[in-house]
C-alpha cells in the first residue's frame, strides 16, 4: 500500500489546504452583524443572522474535516494509514478512495 499512500497524502494535502483556503475566505461571513435598525431592517437583520449562524456551522465542519485530515497524515507518519483505529484490520482501498481521512473500517464505522 505504500505507493498509494503517496497518492492519499497528496489527495489529503489538497483538500486541506482547499479547506484552509476556504475557512479563511468565508471568515467575514460569520462576523456579528450589525443591529442598528438606521441602517437595515429587522427582517433583513434576521436573514444576516441567519446567515451568519450557517457559515459559522459550515467553519466547524471544515475544521472537523481538517483535524480528520491532519489526524490520517499522522497516521501515515507512523505508517499505520490505512488500517482501522478500532480493530487494526486494513481499511478497503474502496473506502479510502471514497474518503482518505477515514479512520474505521466498516464493520467498525456500523
């Protein structure tokens, strides 16, 4: 498995620093929003903090994956990647296609 694990560090890599990327991005989106009713409505204020609420449940997903990812690439370090954390057995090719940051196997992961 060692000439996949290349190719899932690489995988990893690129969708962290795409999440990184996107967390910085998106970092005015969950800025408290202003409650001056001189310069927006009520409804309006409600639709910002709405919005605001989304993004900042969308940042802790990204920060969720991103741990996820950084806690595979340790696993590499180590070379234990690619076997599962609950029962040691190796993790199908398959799902590591699938997601290269998963930690379980499936019968561990049901």
């Amino acid at each position: 498995m060692a000439a996949e694990t290349g190719k899932f560090r690489a995988l990893l890599e690129a969708r962290r620093d795409e999440l990184t990327g996107l967390l910085t991005s998106a970092a005015e989106a969950s800025a408290p929003v202003e409650l001056d009713q001189q310069v927006q409505g009520r409804l309006s204020r409600m639709d910002a903090m709405q919005g605001q609420e989304m993004a900042k449940a969308t940042a802790e997903r990204r920060k969720l994956e991103i741990a996820q990812i950084e806690a595979a690439l340790k696993r590499m370090d180590k070379e234990d990647y690619g076997f599962c954390v609950a029962c040691g057995e190796e993790i199908a090719e398959k799902r590591l296609e699938l997601n290269p940051a998963i930690a379980r196997c499936v019968d561990c992961a049901g």
